[in-house]
C-alpha cells in the first residue's frame, strides 16, 4: 500500500515544503486515501495512503514513536505484526492504532533498525532517528516493494518511484547506457541500476544508513539458500508441510479492513491461491485477462485461458469478472504502462496494466501467484538446458548464452548507434550475470542437483524482482495492493530445501539422456513441463486434475500474431519513421531489419520489438517531456 519518498539534504542545508510536495504529487495514484509529511530543517519525509489497515486518521503517516525518537512513513504490508504487536506490548508499548505501521515504530524504538530484519511481510521503509540525525532506508528480503535514491553534491533524494524523484530540481534526466546495455540484453537489469542515470533501485534484504558524518552504509541481512537441501525428506513430507505453510501464507495475506480478491488464470498457482482464500471469504472475487483469438494462429492460439479460469470460477463458486483485450488495446495503454513502469523490465506487460484496473473496481487488495515457479521449479525447460554442464564455467558458459534474452553481446555492434558504443562495455552484461551466483560463494556446481539449485538461486535473484516492480507498479497505477503468498517467509524458507527430486517429475529420466542425442533432449525441452512436482501434489484435494496437469503457460498477449496483423502498422508508425526518438541510441537500420523479419514472418522478434517500442515511449516520456492525453 501507499507511495513513500523523502529528502535528506547532507549538506545541512533546508528542505523546501514545494519540493517534497511536488514529489508526493507524483505518486498520487499509489495513494489516493490521503497524504502526509514531516519536515525537519535538512530532512523531509512525504507519504501518500492507500487505506488497508486502520483506514481511521490513527494510521496515519508519517508516524512517531511514543518515546518521540523515530519518525517512519513506509509502503506494504506486515502479515506477522500482531505477533510483533504482542512481543511489543509484553515489553511495556502501548499502541492507539489497529495498523501495522504503529507496530513498525514502536518496534524500531525498541531494537533499532534491526526490527526490520523479524518482518514477514513486503516494505519498503524510511525511518528517521531525530537524535542521532541518521535516515535508515530498508527494504524486503523479496523486493517486492520498490524503493529508489539519488545522491549528489550533498543530497539524498528517495522514492517508491523514480517519478517522484524526478521532481527534484536539481535532477536532470540523462539515459544510463551501461543501463541500456543490460536491458537489451536481458531484458531485464540483473544490476541495481535503472535507465536514469544515477538513481539507484536499493536491493532487497538490505538496510542502508545515510548521516551526515558517513558515506552510504548498507547492510544485506539476508539471501536466498537452495545448497542446503534435505536429502532426509521424503515427498509425502515435503507435499504435507507444502500444504500446511501454503495455507497459512494465505490466510495470513488476508488479513486486511478492505476487501480482498484473487487474480484467476488458468494456471496453478492463482487456482491454488483462489481455492484457499475462498475459503475464509464467502464470496471471494476473481479476476481473468482473456484475448480476442479470432486474428491468432499457431501457438498462441492456446494463450486465452478464460475457459480453464471460467471452470475453477464455478468450481469456487467465486464473484468472477473478466476483461477481454484486443490488439487495439496496446495503442492505448503502451505509453501509460511506460509512464508507470519507468524502471523497464521483463515481459509483455501490458496485460498486468488491464487486469490490475479491473480489479481495482472492485477490491483493494488482490493475491497473486507470482513466486511459485521460482521456489519450486516451474521453468524444467530452463534448468535443463545446463543439466550437463561440467563445471562453474561451462555452466556460466551455458546459461548466459540462454539468458540473452533480447540481443546477444555479438550482435550488440548492429543494435547500438557508434556514440552508445564509444560508452558502453558490451561484455559488462556478462560480468553482471557472473556476480549475481558469485555474490553467492557457497554454489557449488559439481552435480545435476547442484546445477539445478543455482539455476533456482539465480532466477528467484534476477527473474522474480523484475516481475515484481511489473507487478508493483502497475497495480499501484490502479490503487490496488497485489500480495505474494508463496513469498511467506516460513513457505520460502521451507521451499529452498525440498530437494530438486520432489519438484523436477523428469530428474532420473535426464540423467539417463545422451548428451549427444539433441533430437531426445529437443522432445524434453518441447514436450515435458514437469516442474513443481511436489506443489502440484500437495493441491490435488483443492483444485480439479485439468487444472493440476496443465501445461505450464506465461500470461500474454498472442502479440506475435497482431504484431504481424492487426498491430503492424501501429508498429512501424511508432518504430520506423522521423518521429522515432530512440533512434539516437538504437541503430536505425537494426530496427527496420527486426520488425520487417518478424512481419515477413521470418522470426518471432515479439519479445524485442516489445522493448523497442517501450523504450521508444521512455525517450518521448521521460527525456522528451511527451504529455500522455
């Protein structure tokens, strides 16, 4: 819930009141229940409110403990706070407030910025010592809840969003090219940088200080652990305690004084979601995003998954509402998406934009399935395209010529203009890939299992915080809150050591494979979706078999068809013409050769022409000023 952002000036010099104003102007959508601020001579902190817990003035922010030492505005939610609440009263608090951010400053009154690290739950948090005169920002262990900062010549700008840091008049808008580098390759930024050079995305699991006497101090509390696996456990245990910390995560993310509802797609994990927390609403609403299939062909013709969510909507007995898109619907919402998403990332994420705005009408706050395939193996297609590999390098070797996702380092001569060039590093994307397992020293890359595990490791770091802030800000664009019930601290904890042969059906089955039998290997990567074994046991008494055994399928939009179709001209009008503004950074002539490949049908380029055409909007919006109507 909400939108946070806050000013901290080093140099000792005043904070404008207009100024941190302006910023939370920007984030108004995140929070149209209310708004806050606290200014104090060098430090200001700006809080706009999405009202889900306490919606009374009592839990209000910026919020002050009752010794009057701290001063906290913070975006999220707490699922253990009344645990905490208790702990906290034993200990002589008292609290005026049923909201979970009261529980948040009495219980860095008492321990410090350290409390953050007992939460279970999704933050993103400021927090102002007046005594000492030091700002400690801290984020989840799962970065779901985004939080942002610029620093120069004595300032400390921070936000939920990079909007609102915009704001500040002394930031000027320049593109990060090692940024862009990173994102046309993996469409994605396994990095802590964004495309606005010099504004920094602060890492999940990690507290930073910032005072007037020391330099910016981090400190990660925390990180992901697949090496540990126990090999004791059997599947009938790991499948019992799957199901016993699945229900309880998600009737722990109910909790909530607004109405809850569930995303519903034809898939597991929201079925799975939707089946349990059905169970403590009478009525629980759900919500589907089909498409328009009467101009699709070949395998996206199977992307509608309406029918599936239709038949666990009537096995729910749910309040079930849909929204249909059509190839026309892109023109509309592709600039507002940009506008919102601002930090660009992974998939074709127009769709999230639709489905988060209907259920907005109806709901505050919307459970989602994202995490699941992350924890417990849903990608068997990615995993074992380096099952053989025969050690770190080869392994690293394997997996980044995978992870190319967009334009691979060799081609990168042909992508960007001769002045991106003379700037960038194309082998950096690599070294950025090597760091995300080495940050990690404890992977070991001798067996199958191991291979896999890293694979685990290396997606839950890099794949999920992408679909996260996707998730993140395009719900906050509608005023809705999603939560995450497989990121429950217990059931992630749990997850990462259930051993890779409870959640991989086909494990034994790849080892017997001959390496050098490419057309078997082929029928696995193409035929098999054998991920989540064990997940998929432990929901078989909840959802119906035709569910359970589906094959695994990402939601988005048929876009290789209408990009060729119906949406043709709509993207060279866009990409190919004076008018195309990233044309300054991305070479001309490479954009025509992908999009006429793809039309031409000679290629499927969805993927990068989707990135072509969001970064065109990102140079229209955010460095051309371009007002989107």
């Amino acid at each position: 819930m909400c939108g946070i952002a806050g000013i901290f000036n080093i140099n000792g010099s005043s904070v404008a009141l207009n100024t941190i104003q302006s910023m939370m102007d920007a984030l108004a959508h995140r929070g149209p229940d209310g708004e806050g601020h606290f200014i104090n001579d060098n430090l200001a902190l700006g809080h706009r409110r999405l009202s889900i817990l306490d919606t009374s003035s009592k839990g209000a922010q910026p919020m002050h403990s009752k010794d009057g030492k701290w001063v906290l505005v913070f975006n999220g939610c707490i699922y253990n706070f009344l645990e905490l609440k208790l702990e906290l009263q034993s200990l002589g608090h008292s609290f005026i407030s049923s909201s979970d951010t009261e529980v948040l400053t009495e219980g860095v009154s008492r321990y410090g910025p350290s409390f953050f690290e007992r939460l279970n739950g999704m933050f993103a948090i400021a927090a102002w010592n007046k005594i000492t005169k030091e700002l400690y920002l801290s984020r989840d262990r799962h970065g779901t809840k985004p939080l942002y900062y610029w620093q120069n010549e004595g300032v400390l700008v921070f936000a939920s969003e990079i909007k609102a840091i915009l704001k500040h008049p002394n930031f000027k808008v320049e593109v990060d090219l090692h940024a862009l580098n990173e994102y046309f390759t993996f469409q994605n930024l396994f990095s802590y940088n964004t495309l606005f050079k010099g504004v920094t995305l602060l890492p999940p699991a990690n507290t930073v200080k910032i005072s007037t006497s020391v330099a910016l101090k981090h400190n990660s509390w925390w990180d992901y652990d697949f090496n540990h696996p126990d090999d004791k456990m059997t599947f009938e245990d790991a499948k019992l305690e799957t199901e016993r910390l699945f229900k309880i995560a998600v009737a722990r993310q109910m909790i909530s004084d607004v109405p809850v509802g569930s995303y519903l797609s034809g898939g597991m994990d929201s079925c799975s979601i939707s089946a349990i927390a059905s169970r403590h609403v009478k009525r629980l609403s759900t919500f589907t995003c089909g498409f328009d299939m009467s101009e699709v062909t070949g395998v996206e013709a199977n992307y509608d998954e309406r029918k599936e969510a239709e038949l666990m909507a009537n096995y729910l007995k749910t309040e079930h509402y849909e929204q249909i898109m059509n190839a026309g619907d892109l023109r509309w919402s592709l600039p507002r998406v940009v506008y919102h998403l601002e930090d660009l990332r992974v998939g074709m994420s127009y769709p999230n934009y639709y489905i988060s705005r209907l259920a907005s009408k109806f709901v505050k706050v919307c459970l989602q399935g994202t995490g699941g395939d992350e924890l417990y193996g849903g990608y068997p297609w990615r995993y074992y395209r380096i099952f053989k590999s025969l050690n770190q390098n080869d392994f690293f070797n394997q997996y980044y010529n995978f992870w190319q996702r967009l334009v691979s380092d060799a081609d990168k001569t042909n992508l960007f203009e001769p002045s991106v060039l003379k700037e960038i590093d194309i082998e950096q994307p690599r070294r950025t890939f090597e760091r995300v397992f080495t940050f990690n020293n404890s992977l070991k890359y001798d067996t199958p299992e191991q291979h896999i595990n890293n694979s685990l490791y290396f997606e839950i770091k890099t794949f999920l915080p992408g679909l996260l802030i996707v998730g993140d800000k395009l719900s906050m664009a509608n005023g809705l809150e999603e939560r995450f019930p497989f990121l429950d601290n217990d059931l992630v904890n749990f997850a990462q050591s259930v051993p890779i042969k409870h959640k991989l059906g086909n494990l034994d089955l790849m080892k017997r494979i001959d390496e050098n039998d490419f057309r078997d290997k082929k029928t696995i990567y193409n035929e098999h979706s054998d991920g989540k074994t064990v997940l998929r046991r432990a929901m078989m008494d909840f959802i119906p078999d035709r569910i359970l055994n589906r094959k695994k399928q990402g939601f988005s939009a048929p876009d290789e068809s209408w990009y060729r179709g119906e949406n043709a001209e709509y993207v060279k009008d866009l990409l190919l013409t004076n008018n195309t503004v990233s044309t300054q950074f991305i070479s001309k002539a490479y954009i025509h050769k992908i999009v006429y490949e793809h039309i031409n049908q000679k290629i499927n380029h969805r993927l990068l022409i989707w990135s072509f055409m969001n970064f065109e909007w990102w140079c229209r919006i955010f460095l051309n000023n371009e007002i989107i109507e």
